[in-house]
C-alpha cells in the first residue's frame, strides 16, 4: 500500500511539474506572439504615415530586403538609402490604408517565420487618382535581447498595381 502511494506521489508530482513546464511554454510563445503583433502594429502605423525613421528602427542592423527586379538591400546603411530613396518619390501620394494579413507565424527559438499578403492604397496628391496595390510578403524575424522583435529578412513580392476607376476627392 505505501508503495503504490508512493507511486502515485511520484507519477503526480511528475504531471504536476510536466503541466508547469507546458502551461510556461504556452505563456512564453503567447509573449512572443504579442511581441510580434506589436511589430506588425508598429509597421503598419509608420508605413501608413510614411515615417521611414520608425520603418528603419523595426529592422535588425543586419538586415536584408529582397524586392523584385532590384538587388538584395542588405545591411541598415543601404536599407536606410532605400528609405532615403523612397521618400523623396513619396512625397507626391498620400497613403490611404496599409494592412497586412500574416496566414502563418511560426516561432523558432528566438527566430519567427511569417507568410501573408499586404494591402496598400494611396492617392496621387496632383490629380487625385487612387491606386490599389496587394502583394505577397515572407518575413523572418528575430527577437531582440529586450523581448521586442525586429525583422531580419524580407522579400515582398507586389501583385500589379490597378488604378481604381472611381476617384476620391
């Protein structure tokens, strides 16, 4: 009889500590998952309002940015460039929306995998023309020593742009 009390003791003790190292693991992953939605909310927000400062703040210094029919942007000195770039023909649009819809996240030790598709619209400022642009994106992210995420890879892939027919004023 005090065997198998003794038995029970250990297998529930040995359940007890297994549910504590599972229920941990759930926490942790749901940390890291809402750290990743808050780098998605801040690139969102900073493309949305085209701070290209903030844009630049949510990449690793490592960084490599893989566009269709330009060469891999690698380091945050090029990307920056880019952004640099990128402003100076931004000033003649205003963006409308900016969203995206991750399909899959996957968490690998401090490294995230995510896949989904982007949806942009903005309006010519001169004559008030509304372009429409969605486009596939595949990101690999890293989580910094501080729990935030930054992305470390990106290559985004836009579908063509169609002008919307109906202007908006």
């Amino acid at each position: 009889m005090i065997k198998i009390l003794f038995l029970a003791l250990i297998v529930g003790s040995q359940v007890f500590v297994l549910s504590s190292c599972q229920n941990k693991n759930i926490s942790k992953k749901n940390e890291m998952l809402a750290g990743i939605e808050e780098l998605h909310r801040k690139d969102k927000e900073a493309s949305k309002s085209q701070d290209f400062g903030a844009l630049l703040s949510l990449w690793t210094d490592d960084g490599v940015l893989l566009l269709p029919g330009q060469a891999p942007i690698r380091g945050i000195e090029d990307l920056k460039q880019y952004m640099e770039r990128h402003r100076e023909t931004s000033q003649s649009y205003e963006i409308l929306e900016y969203t995206h819809d991750f399909q899959e996240i996957q968490i690998i030790g401090e490294w995230a995998f995510e896949w989904g598709f982007y949806t942009a619209s903005a309006r010519i400022k001169e004559t008030g023309k509304v372009f429409h642009e969605r486009g596939k994106l595949f990101r690999v992210l890293k989580r910094q020593p501080d729990g935030t995420w930054k992305v470390a890879r990106s290559i985004g892939h836009p579908d063509p742009i169609r002008e919307n027919p109906k202007t908006e004023s």
